[in-house]
C-alpha cells in the first residue's frame, strides 16, 4: 500500500467542490415569470428575457449589439454567415480548440485552415497566421482560450493587412478585456457559449456580439428563419433557420450576469493564491501573463505538467492519481481538432474540400501542429473553474493535492492504470 489514493493510500480531499451551475432564487422566480406569461420562446422574437440579456451582455463587453441563440457553435455559425463567408472560402483557425470551432466552418462549406498555437498561452499563434493566408482566405477565427486571449493586437493587424474579417471565439471569455476593450468586440463579431461548463450557462446557449448593424441584422435574420430584423435598416434577406434561443433559457442566464463579477473576483483571487503555491514546484509550469488583460475571464484553469521533470511518469497518470485524491483535473481536454475522433470529416459530405483540387483535402492528415500535440497529449491539465469557487482551503487542498502526487511520483511507475485508460472513453461525452 502506497501513499497516495490510487495505490491504496487515503486521499487528500472526500469533500465535494463547490457545484456548477448554482441555481438562486432569482432564477427561479425568472423561470415563474417566463411559465406564467405563456410566451414561451418562439414567437414574438426577440422574447422579453432573451432580448433584456443580450443587450446588457453586449454592453458588458463594450459592444453595441448583442443576440442570443441556441448553442454557441450557431453562434459562430451566424457570424460566419454575417460577414459573408461563402461556399469554397478559407477561415484560419486554431489547431487546439474544441471541434464546435471549426464545425461551423465546414456547415457554411468553408474551407478551415488549422495553424499551431502559442504554447506559452496555448491560444492561436498569431505570428503564424500570414504563412496560412491564400487568395481564398477570407476570415481568422481566433480563440480565447482558459484563462488566456489571442494575440488580438497582431490578429488584427494581420487581418487589416490582408483584408480579412475576424470572428472571435469566446466561449471561454465572458467578462474578459483585452486593453479595456471586452472580449468580442475587437473583431468583426464575437461568439459566446452558454453550454453547461461555461461561467455562465443556461444549460445549452449562445450570443453573438457586435458593432456592426449589417452583420447583426443578417444574425437575427439568419436564426429567425429567415425573417426581417428588427431595424431592417439594410434590407438583406437570407435562408435562414430556428437557432432561436427559449425564454426558459434566457431567464437563467439574467441572474448569472449580475452576479458574474463577483464569481470572477473571488476566481481570480483564488487561482493567484494557487499560482502562489505552484511557482518553482518541480515538473509544473504556468502559462505566461499577459499584462494587456486588463480584466480576466477565469474559465477553466490551465497550467503545464513536464514529465521529463518528475521521472518521465506520464501526465494521464498524474491526473488519474490527482482525481483519486478528490481533485478533478482533465489532461485530454481538448485535442488537435484534425486528430479528434469527434472530428470524423469526410470531403464527400463538405463538397468545398474538393472543388478545384485533383484530389480532396484531407483535413485529418494533411496538418501537424507540434505545439497544440504536444499541449493535447503530453503537457496541458485543466481545472474547472468551479474549484476556484470557493474557499482558500479548497485553493490550498489543489495545490497539496499536486505536492502530494508529485512528492510519490514514483508509485505511479508501471501501474495499471484503468482510470488512465477511462480519460480517453469520457471526452465525447464532454462539451466546451
């Protein structure tokens, strides 16, 4: 019998986290007055709640319109749509994401162009961009990932060089500022998720931002079925479909934007306590600061495991010996989008990867991002943020929990790891 927890040992923490989502009396007599005024989504669109959220969420991210919608890959689905990406257009995107980034891409027929990402934020390497651009590049897909933003400064030189449009992806960035300018609002649209892991969820959600009326108008025709916008001020009129977000769902999400600030406080003050108690801790990493975020979006927490550093034991047996000491830790949170099994891409269903090509583009194996590899399957472990959430003991029982682990390393040599092998079998059922 060992030490540690997953060889026999007692583990460090049986208390459970603080949950996520948190549900409040507010929410409740939110989802009463959606019940009890019968209008229930649908139609008159936009619904009372959904239109009140969305405006208030654009001005939090210091952007001029704002509209839900049902999930937030739509969300980047309309804002492809929006600023015009047609059939056979290339979108650069960032080899490690979740696969909802790029989906969207091929749902308009568009053409996605993966580029590595900066390993010291693990978000899309702007300094790669302009080897990826061709004459059918017509938009940069960044995204913000944990608790980091992409180069936005050079992005968006890159794109105003060559012409392009930019689609944020904030699904991990609500409340976040990049030099005081809200997550979002910098490109030509941002794209937010509501999906039940987010700092905010109405359990499945979306929005999309702005500051530009043309391309919300075509949003809100585009998810309306078609329908004219509201102002109707540029009269385009488009296929458009039922990405309509219910008023059940927009009730919840109220609450949680007022009560955003203060999570993201004490998530804030929590992780730099336990940045406190990792700096110079042997076989870990942090990802580097950023002094142009000037407000943090504190999503899921990410740090580096170096196993050359600590006897070259494996990083899956690091998380599966930290998840039996009671702390959840993801390493295969996400994968390079061109490796995932989520990702089975067929040219035979995306006709653009064909067209004028004597043979299709083969997305799966025509890509190799070194540094997004090696963040997928050797280095990056994840936190969810609602750990954060609580109290310093918690903070203080994550960073003990890695001591721990660490200090007994080498009990994880040659184990059997099931739990090892049960990461990979859970990811498809995870969403981010």
């Amino acid at each position: 019998m060992g030490k540690l927890a997953i060889t026999g040992g007692k583990p460090l923490r049986k208390t459970p986290f603080t949950r996520w989502p948190i549900p409040t009396k507010s929410e409740s007599a939110a989802l009463k007055d959606v019940l009890e005024s019968t209008l229930w989504g649908g139609q008159p669109f936009p619904g009372k709640h959904a239109a009140a959220f969305a405006a208030k969420f654009a001005r939090v991210h210091t952007a001029k319109y704002g509209q839900c919608v049902n999930t937030g890959t739509v969300a980047i689905q309309a804002a492809l749509k929006a600023i015009g990406i047609k059939p056979g257009d290339e979108v650069v995107v960032p080899a490690y994401t979740w696969e909802g980034t790029v989906g969207p891409v091929l749902l308009v027929n568009a053409v996605p162009v993966f580029v590595d990402v900066d390993p010291d934020t693990y978000c899309l390497d702007a300094r790669l961009i302009e080897k990826a651009i061709t004459p059918k590049t017509k938009a940069i897909l960044p995204v913000h990932l944990g608790m980091r933003f992409a180069d936005m400064d050079e992005i968006l030189r890159v794109a105003s060089k060559h012409k392009l449009k930019v689609v944020e992806d904030c699904a991990h960035a609500h409340g976040g500022m990049w030099k005081g300018k809200g997550a979002g609002s910098m490109g030509d649209m941002g794209a937010f998720s509501f999906q039940s892991s987010k700092l905010i969820t109405s359990g499945e959600g979306g929005a999309v931002i702005t500051n530009n009326l043309e391309y919300m108008e075509l949003v809100e025709s585009y998810i309306n079925a078609g329908r004219a916008s509201l102002t109707d001020k540029y009269k385009k009129r488009i296929i458009g479909f039922n990405y309509r977000l219910g008023e059940f769902q927009a009730a919840v999400l109220g609450a949680q934007l007022a009560r955003m600030p203060k999570q993201s406080a004490i998530r804030e003050k929590n992780m730099r306590q336990f940045e406190a108690r990792m700096t110079k801790t042997p076989g870990i990493g942090l990802l580097k600061p950023d002094p142009r975020i000037t407000r943090l979006a504190p999503y899921g927490y990410v740090m580096k495991y170096f196993a050359e550093k600590v006897s070259d034991i494996p990083r899956a047996a690091f998380v599966a010996a930290m998840q039996l000491e009671g702390v959840h830790c993801d390493g295969l949170f996400y994968e390079p989008v061109y490796k995932s099994s989520l990702f089975p891409v067929d040219a035979t269903d995306f006709p653009a990867l064909s067209w004028g090509r004597e043979k299709a583009l083969d997305l799966r194996s025509m890509y190799s991002c070194p540094e997004s590899e090696k963040a997928a399957y050797q280095e990056a472990v994840w936190f969810p943020h609602q750990h954060f959430l609580g109290t310093t003991k918690d903070v203080y029982d994550i960073a003990d929990a890695i001591h721990k682990v660490l200090e007994n390393v080498e009990e994880l040599r040659g184990l059997d790891h099931k739990a090892i092998r049960n990461q990979r079998l859970g990811r498809a059922d995870r969403e981010s």
